[in-house]
C-alpha cells in the first residue's frame, strides 16, 4: 500500500546511474533555455536596459516597460523568475558535476565541460545584469551574486549565504569555462549545435575577457576561433535569421535550441510583429536608423506593420536563439587589434571588411578606421541580440542620460530573495 509518487525521485536515488546523470545534464540544458534566462530573458534585459531611445517598449507587461524606463522595482516578476531559473540550470550544472564518478570514462570529459559550461555562462548573465560592471570600483569589494558550486537539495540556514564579490564571480566563470575548453570535444567542421562544444567555450571565454578589459585574452580567443576554420561566415545576412532546418550558415558558436514542446520562442514575441506572431511591443525608432549608412542593406533588415517598425532577426517563431556567432568573434578580433595596435590574425580593417562585405555594405578605407567606427560596426551587426548594455557599459557609454555606472542600470536582488535569505545584500538605489 505504500506507492510512492510517480512524479518524485528521492534525493539519495536521483543520480545513481550514468543515465540519471545525463538526463540531469538535459535538465540543466533545459533551464539553460528558460524563456528567462538563455532563451530571452537575459537578451531582452540587454536590450531594454541598454536601450538609448533607439526602441520604444509600447507593450502591457509592466515587468518589461519598467526595464526600458529605467524604473526597476524590486518586485518585478521577470526579474524574480530570471534569478530563480538562473539557479536552476546552476543547480542541476552542480548535481551533474557531484555524481561524474557514475560516468564511464570516455564520457566523463564532455558531460564535466558541459555541466562546467553552463554554470559559467549563467553566472557570466547574473552577474551582469545584477551587479556592478568590471572594473566599476573595486571588484574585490562590490557585490557580485552568490556563489554556489554544491548541489542544492534540502533547504537549510547554510544555503543562505551572502552575495560573493564580482571578481569571486568572474574568477569561478574563467576556472569553468577554461576547464569546459579543455574537456570539451572539438567542433567538427559544419557542425551546427545546440549543446556545447569546444569552441563554445573558447567563444564564452573570449566575451568574459572582453568585458574585463584583457584585450590580449580575448584577441587571442577569437582568433583561435577564427584560425580553427570549425565554423564559417554565412554567405548572406538575412540566411543568418533562419533556423538551421532551413538555412546552411554554420556560424553560430552556440544557440538554444527551440522544440515543439517549447513553443515560440521568446524573443519572437517581443520583438516580431503580428505578421510573423509576435506582439509587436518592442519598436524601432528613427534614432537607431539614422546609425546606418544609406547603402548598408542591415538598415533595411526590418519590417513594417501599421506605421511601425520591427526587426526581421527574430520573425521565425520556432527559430533557435543563436547565443554567440562567428561574426562577433571577426569583430572582438578588430577591435582588439586596433587597441593594441597589432595586427594578428588579420588587419583591423580586413577583419571589419568581412562583416561589412558579407552584409553588402560598401568597404571601409584605412582614413575611415577609428575604434568608433569599429564600435558602430559591432552594434549594426550584433543589435538586439544581447550585447547592448554589456558593450555600453565595458565602453563607459552614457544610456538615456545615465552614466554608464548609474544604480538604475543594475536591475535589484528580487525583494522576495532578500526576505528570504537575510545575508543578501540589496544594491544601491533599491
């Protein structure tokens, strides 16, 4: 008579065979996805929060309007479910890393690189949305997020714990995302993948020391990528905006991956017109066109739909989200060669060239090349896709008037963590 439900695991029986641990990996990859977090949540928060007057938010969600205003109250929901589905996909990166010794030995690597991976990229999205930027202060001082690197089972005081510091947060993302280069397969050449991969890793690893400032690092990263010939430039823009069952770029580095049990994709919902199923609610203004050069075909990449205007990347409703691609990497390259005056690789200009050429916009000369130029270029290639307020920020770029490190600009530790776990500490201005 004592049936236990069949919708519950015990704690002691979740991961006792190599397949428990693989299906927790799914798991991991799953929450990775969460509309909240990889799968748009982190994306939407970038570009919201960044937005200098290029879109306006004409939507209903006061979660979202609240983010492109600059007005954050600590009970946001979006922002309360970004945080818990952020430590959900931590979680279940921890309880894979805790039963790697239930793996056979030629799978250990991966599944470790892949579990490693996951934890770096989400704490690489929290801490830059919830915490001062790098190098803001004293990242030794300024509170980044919790740290948690042992699975999460039973609730207990010991699971309240303090915000670590923002270099804490960046040292852990480095030490996992170096070991996931090291343990991760290498990219086969054409491969176009939803789980991580060896040049997922070095591509993450890249975007961390970008954001630091180490322009070497990063330099050295996205060369490597480049040189590696695992991934190509598609030969058109707009086929860049397709989803792989259709198009032939193999470009991007990593994506998420979007099923038929997990619907529309969540950056098609905001950013897309009804046309194409979307809501509409994020809209392109005349001071975002004005960026484009009158012969750059990526300022005609957009739609219109009663007197207004929406990008075309995200129309495909069940397209995956592509996290990182090629062409970032061509322009990391640029930018840090023309900051350090070196020419590895490729020129700055010749690197800058390729994105342009590709697009169909007309090649640069050597007079036209300042780091401006290089900057502009990154944000017409790479708009709306995620990048916005971490290249304001690292550039020390004003947004809507704010400083680059105005308190508005942090979203807060949601009100429900801090009522719960007395060691958090809120951030300034909330």
């Amino acid at each position: 008579m004592d049936v236990k439900p069949s919708q519950e695991i015990d704690e002691n029986a979740a991961l006792n065979t190599a397949q428990d641990v693989k299906v927790t990996l799914i798991g991991a990859y799953n929450s990775l996805s969460n509309e909240n977090v990889y799968g748009g949540g982190f994306q939407l928060i970038s570009e919201l929060v960044g937005d200098d007057r290029e879109v306006v938010f004409g939507g209903s969600f006061y979660e979202l309007s609240e983010m492109w205003r600059k007005e954050l109250t600590t009970g946001n929901d979006l922002v309360s479910q970004t945080w818990i589905e952020a430590y959900k996909a931590i979680n279940l990166a921890n309880n894979v890393l805790s039963a790697l010794d239930k793996l056979d030995a030629a799978e250990r690597n991966q599944i470790e690189g892949e579990a490693r991976f996951i934890r770096a990229v989400t704490y690489f999205g929290l801490v830059n949305v919830f915490a001062k930027t790098w190098n803001d202060g004293d990242n030794l001082l300024n509170p980044g997020v919790p740290l948690v690197t042992k699975p999460t089972r039973v609730i207990s005081k010991d699971d309240f714990i303090a915000r670590s510091s923002v270099a804490a947060v960046y040292d852990q993302i480095l030490e996992d995302l170096l070991a996931a280069e090291q343990l991760l397969a290498d990219q086969e050449a054409g491969a176009n993948s939803g789980f991580a991969l060896k040049t997922a890793a070095t591509a993450f690893l890249a975007r961390v020391y970008l954001m630091q400032g180490n322009y070497s690092a990063c330099l050295e990263a996205s060369n490597k990528i480049i040189e590696s010939a695992k991934h190509n430039l598609s030969p058109s823009f707009d086929e860049l905006f397709v989803d792989a069952s259709v198009g032939q770029s193999n470009e991007s580095i990593f994506k998420i991956l979007v099923t038929a049990q997990d619907g529309i994709s969540g950056l098609n919902t905001y950013f897309a017109s009804a046309d194409f199923q979307g809501r509409g609610d994020i809209r392109i203004q005349n001071k975002h066109f004005g960026l484009y050069e009158s012969d750059d075909p990526r300022g005609k990449f957009f739609s219109e739909a009663s007197m207004r205007f929406f990008t075309n990347k995200f129309n495909d409703s069940r397209g995956d989200v592509v996290i990182v691609r090629l062409a970032e990497m061509y322009l990391n390259r640029a930018e840090c060669n023309f900051r350090l005056n070196s020419s590895i690789g490729a020129a700055p200009l010749d690197d800058l060239n390729a994105i342009r050429e590709r697009a169909g916009a007309t090649k640069l000369d050597v007079s036209q090349l300042d780091l401006n130029r290089i900057l502009v270029d990154r944000k017409l290639e790479l708009c709306f896709e995620g990048n916005l307020l971490l290249d304001s920020k690292r550039n020390h770029f004003k947004i809507d008037d704010l400083e680059y490190n105005d308190p508005r600009l942090v979203l807060p530790i949601p009100q429900r963590e801090i009522d719960t776990n007395k060691a958090l500490r809120q951030n300034e201005g909330y």
